[in-house]
C-alpha cells in the first residue's frame, strides 16, 4: 500500500495490519506505565497519601483512590483496547493535572530542576499520545473493534 492509499485509508477508518500492530504495541507500552504504577500505590497506599499530602494536596487519601482508579483501570482499559478514547482521554487529563503538582520544576532545588524537568515534559508527551490515541483509536486489534466502537 503507497502512502496516498494509506492516508486515504486512515482517513476513511480502515487500518492496515501494520497499522494495528502499532496501535497495539502502543497501547501496550502506555499501559506498562501507568498500570504497575495503580498497583503500586494500592501496595504503597500510606506512603503514596504521604507523599500527596506533602505536595499540599487535599484530601490525599481521596486523591490517593483515584489516581489508582486513574492509572489501574483506566490503563487496563486502554491495555484492552475497551473504550480506549475514553480512557486516554481521562488519562490524559489526569496526567495533565498531575504534572504541575509533582513535577513543577520551577519550584524544586538548582540540583534538582532539570530531573523535574525532564519528568515534566515527558508527561506532556505522554498526554499527546494519549490524545492521539483518543482522537484515533485503538485500531483493530482491541475490544472496541469487535464490539463495533472504534
């Protein structure tokens, strides 16, 4: 297939078996992130509530559940390819929330901004490929697909 026909593809909706396997592969290593991370905090829960509650937030056992609920189910789902565009749309905007509160490098030590940093703008990449992933889909090798919702 030349790059007019896979566009004109894409445009369209269909997906060649390349195509899949990347959405696949994708959704795989956006859930290697976030979904050990959920199992972590409920294993961590009282360090994971410390640690909020040192960044000032409200609430840290509340915000504690739902970023388990967040990167668990939601990353699980995104694994799954089950209501994958919701799901990386939550994703998304909780990481996008998340980000200034841990990661705002302009409040943290000379010695440590460049580590914050980089920890920040790698979230912000991460929210565009989930926004990808949401304005796209999961390709055809996901749950969506055989129930029809892509």
């Amino acid at each position: 297939m030349n790059t007019a026909t896979a566009t004109h593809s894409a445009a369209l909706g269909t997906t060649t078996g390349a195509q899949d396997l990347s959405a696949l592969v994708g959704r795989v290593l956006i859930a290697l992130l976030f979904v050990p991370a959920g199992w972590g905090k409920i294993a961590g829960f009282a360090g994971i509530t410390g640690y909020i509650a040192s960044k000032g937030v409200p609430l840290p056992q509340v915000c504690a559940a739902i970023a388990i609920a967040a990167e668990l189910g939601l990353g699980l789902a995104i694994l799954l390819g089950w209501r994958t565009r919701l799901a990386a749309l939550g994703l998304a905007v909780f990481t996008a929330v998340i980000t200034p509160i841990f990661h705002g490098y302009w409040a943290y030590p000379e010695a440590q901004q460049m580590m914050q940093q980089q920890a920040f703008f790698k979230n912000l990449a991460i929210v565009g490929g989930l926004l990808v992933l949401a304005a796209f889909g999961p390709g055809r090798l996901a749950i969506d697909a055989r129930m029809g919702a892509r």
